[in-house]
C-alpha cells in the first residue's frame, strides 16, 4: 500500500444495476491515475470473472474479495478514502450513507437515494460532502473519479473540509421525523413548533400537544424495536 496514494472502495453486490458495467468499460483509465482501488462483494458470474481477472492485471494495486464479510465490509468503509457507488438506479441506498459516517468520500451517480443524500463538491464555495455525476455514462464517471483523486492528492485541506462535512450528514429517524412535522404543519396551517397556551387557560381536556422531542423519540423508539442494528 502506497501512504499517499487514495484507496477506492467498493463494497456491493455484483450486478448490474449497481453500475458496474462503467466500471468494466473504462477500469484500465480508472487503474492510470494515483488510486488503489479494492472491491468487496458478490453477484453475476460475468462481474466475479471480470474482476477476478482484473485484481490479476493490477497486483499490489488493486485487490477484490469475491465473497460478503461484514467486518471486511465495516475496514473498507473505515479504511477508504473514497467510496465508488456509480448504480444504474437506487431507490435508497444504505452504503454511501455508511461511508459518510465513516469518512469515506462517496462518488455516486445522481439517481434516487443517491442524488437525494449526496451534494456535489464544488470548490469554489468549498460545499458539497461528495462527488456525483448525472449521465449513466462511463466518460462522466471517470471525469469525477480524477476529480475526487486530484482533490485529495493535491488539496489535502479541501479534502479534510469536504471529509469533515460527509461525517457531520444527519441521515438518522430525527431529522426525518422534524421534516415530517414541519409537513404537517404546512398543510394544517398550524404553526409549528406551537405555542403554549397560558397557564390559567388550561384545562384537563385541553388536547395534548406533542413536541418535536417526543415525536422524535417516539420514532426512534420505534425503530429500536424494529431491527437491531449493529454497531461500527
């Protein structure tokens, strides 16, 4: 492994919504630039064979687990620079979310969960908490993927600021659960937060107001009982 050199990870399931025929038509232009790129995951036969024969062109550079480990899923999450998720369609998508967490610049394309979670970087404002690119096109894709690699090799700061603001994404129930309110509100006329009625015009029939803390607890308590969900 090269210190300097940014590792690109992959961690899906091979087949080809998840946009892994751009990957086949342009990895030889992806494999020049200054990346290691390691790729976990399983799938279509032709997408195992292809990058089974790949890691063979590029030893020490680029290595691939044709296999679905969670703890080597969770170390290419942590231990990436830059998360490639260029799908055909995603209606959520769960791992550019689990990258961001991690510190993993996402490169995705602009599709579904995808687009609705991931802003591009843009360096003139110094925004945006990842790469994306818009066509389902292998062309377009590579462009972002130098960006992504040129950032971090020759602007390490703007790298760090766009790092630091991928982690800080809220993706979590209470976000969710605010916006909601703030919905129903819209629609209800209703101000919200509401405002408390003065003591002495309280009654005991007085209707129950529930405050966004509530709603958000009530939420999350939900999702607790749901699916258990693993720690890092």
């Amino acid at each position: 492994q090269e210190p300097y050199i940014p590792v690109v990870g992959i961690v899906s399931r091979l087949v080809s919504h998840k946009g892994l025929d751009l990957i086949c038509e342009v990895l030889h232009d992806i494999m020049e630039l200054p990346l290691q790129l390691v790729v976990l995951g399983r799938g279509d036969k032709k997408y195992e064979e292809f990058f089974h024969w790949a890691a063979q062109q590029y030893p020490g550079r680029m290595a691939v687990r044709l296999d679905y480990h969670e703890q080597l899923a969770m170390a290419i999450y942590s231990g990436a620079d830059l998360f490639l998720m260029p799908s055909k369609s995603e209606p959520c998508g769960l791992s550019q979310m689990i990258a961001m967490r991690y510190g993993t610049v996402p490169i995705v394309r602009e599709t579904g969960g995808l687009k609705d979670t991931v802003q591009p970087y843009e360096a003139w404002r110094d925004a945006g908490n990842g790469f994306t690119f818009a066509n389902y096109a292998s062309a377009d894709m590579l462009y972002v993927i130098r960006e992504a690699v040129y950032l971090y090799k020759d602007y390490p700061d703007a790298f760090a600021r766009l790092r630091a603001r991928a982690m800080a994404c809220d993706f979590s129930w209470g976000r969710s659960a605010g916006e909601y309110l703030r919905i129903y509100a819209n629609v209800t006329g209703q101000p919200w937060p509401p405002a408390e009625a003065p003591a002495e015009e309280k009654t005991p029939n007085t209707a129950v107001i529930v405050r966004p803390e509530a709603a958000i607890a009530t939420v999350q308590e939900k999702e607790k009982r749901l699916v258990k969900v693993p720690d890092p």
